[in-house]
C-alpha cells in the first residue's frame, strides 16, 4: 500500500512539474487576476492560452516561435498599445465560423529569432476591451526571446 502511495504522489508530482515547466514558456500573465496557462507545444512553436480559473474561459492566447502565421493589414488597423514596454497596434481579426465575435490580433518583436501572436477574442466590445487589457499587462521572459 505505501509503495502504491509513493508511486500516485511521484506521478502526481511529475504531472505538475511538466505542467509548470510548460508554462514556463509561456509569458508571465498580469499580478491578481484568476487567469493561468493552457499550454500546447509544436515542433517549432509555444501556443499559451490564458484561461480564468472562475469559470474557464479563454481571456486571450499567444503564440511564440520564430516564424508566426499572422500578417497585419494596415486596412484592419485598431488601437496602438504597448504589451510588456513595446509598441504595438492591434488590428481587427475574424472567426470565420462565427461573425458575431469580436477578434483584435498584434504581433510582438521579441529578439531576431523570436515573435509572439497575441490573440484577444470577445462578444463584447466591453469583455474585448477587458481581455485586450490583460494581454497588455502580461509580461515576456527571457526564455522566449531567443536568447536576445
């Protein structure tokens, strides 16, 4: 029974080192808020979902690698920003299955070899303006800038 026990709580502990290390990757999400990491791994990409603990919902998601699909429209321009002290201006994005959310998409520069695509998605002009607020305050690591 015991070696039963030892065996649960190394797995158990194995599953939460994997999931922090996973996070790790990820950028640092903004102090006091109820928000945490659903993390996916790519051959070449990290992609971060930042998820509420209240109710599971997605706040916004960025992708990190070198090379990110998304190319800005200067036709699409919205609001210029600034996420972790860099300019950025977010451009208006779409779901193709579903006109009725609202979607606002940047790019951020973080080294020679490294890009995130930070996604905010919403029903709400009110809850998109929220949820691209908390993107602003997340802050990059080191980690994902390439070594820059």
């Amino acid at each position: 029974m015991k070696s039963m026990f030892l065996l649960l709580a190394g797995l158990l502990w194995s599953g939460h080192a994997f999931a922090q290390a996973a996070a790790e990757n990820c950028p640092e999400l903004p102090a006091g808020t109820d928000l945490s990491w659903d993390v996916v791994h790519g051959p070449d990409f990290v992609f971060c979902k930042a998820i509420r603990d209240s109710d599971g919902t997605q706040a916004f998601s960025v992708m990190l690698g070198s090379d990110v699909p998304f190319r800005p429209d200067r036709s699409l321009r919205e609001e210029d920003a600034r996420i972790d002290g860099r300019k950025v201006r977010w451009y208006r994005g779409e779901v193709a299955t579903r006109r009725d959310v609202l979607v606002r998409e940047t790019v951020v520069e973080l080294g020679r070899r490294s890009t995130a695509h930070v996604v905010v998605r919403a029903d709400s002009e009110e809850l998109l303006a929220h949820n691209r607020r908390l993107a602003e305050r997340m802050r990059f690591r080191d980690t994902a800038m390439g070594g820059d």
